[in-house]
C-alpha cells in the first residue's frame, strides 16, 4: 500500500497538469510519471519514469529512478542506465543512476515528489546531479 502522504502529493501534482500516479507491484510502491520531456540526444521526445517510494515515505528519503524500456539515446545506451531491470505493470523499466549532489541530499520538509520528479528530468537535460554523463 502506497503512503497517504504520498497520495496527497500525487493529487496535488496532478491538479497542476502533471501525469502521475501511483503503482503497486509485488509489495513496493511506484510512481509513474509519463511522457517526461526528452530533448533531441533521445530517440523520443518523451519518456516515462518509474520512481521506488520507500514504506517509510516521506521520513524516507527519495533518490534515482527507473526508464521505461525500451529507449535509446544518441542512437544506443545512456551510460547511466545501468542497473537492475524490473517489470511494473507488464513494462520493463531500467534502474538509473541519477543521485543528488554531495551535500545537496533530498531533505524532508523541504523536498517533497515534485521536487524529485524536477530532479529525475534534469536526467534528461545533464544536470542536476553528481554524475551526469
């Protein structure tokens, strides 16, 4: 079961136009954000991401995401999109490696799934974090 905290977010983001919602698959809580905005180095203009929400949400922090499967950018693989592969909801999703910066960490009170969500799109635009490629 996802967090209520985590519902009241979802309705808040979708109020704002954003396509979101929340996904359950063998216990863990998702959230899917579709058709986020991919600029030219990427096969397709818009890709969708799956983020992990822990139990503990939102005393648990947020980090990384997962691509839908299949994509390709700049003709072949990102070199972030390295891990593990899942399956939600009959799609394979790929775990990214996008973390936050060193001392910029996600701080509850202050960051929240839309500021994450910002984050997991500065993939897509190499920035935003420590190890952009």
């Amino acid at each position: 079961m996802c967090p209520q905290r985590l519902a009241e977010e979802i309705a808040a983001l979708v109020k704002r136009g954003v396509s979101v919602e929340a996904v359950e698959a063998g216990g863990q809580c998702y959230v899917l954000q579709q058709d986020v905005t991919a600029p030219a180095l990427w096969e397709k203009s818009a890709c969708d991401i799956l983020v992990a929400i822990p139990a503990a949400y939102d005393a648990g922090a947020l980090d990384a995401f997962y691509l839908g499967l299949p994509y390709k950018f700049k003709g072949g693989t990102h070199p972030r999109v390295q891990g593990a592969i899942i399956t939600v909801n009959g799609r394979q999703w790929q775990l990214v490696s996008w973390h936050y910066p060193d001392g910029k960490e996600w701080v509850r009170g202050q960051d929240d799934l839309g500021s994450h969500l910002t984050h997991c799109m500065g993939f897509f635009l190499n920035r935003g974090a420590i190890n952009a490629y």
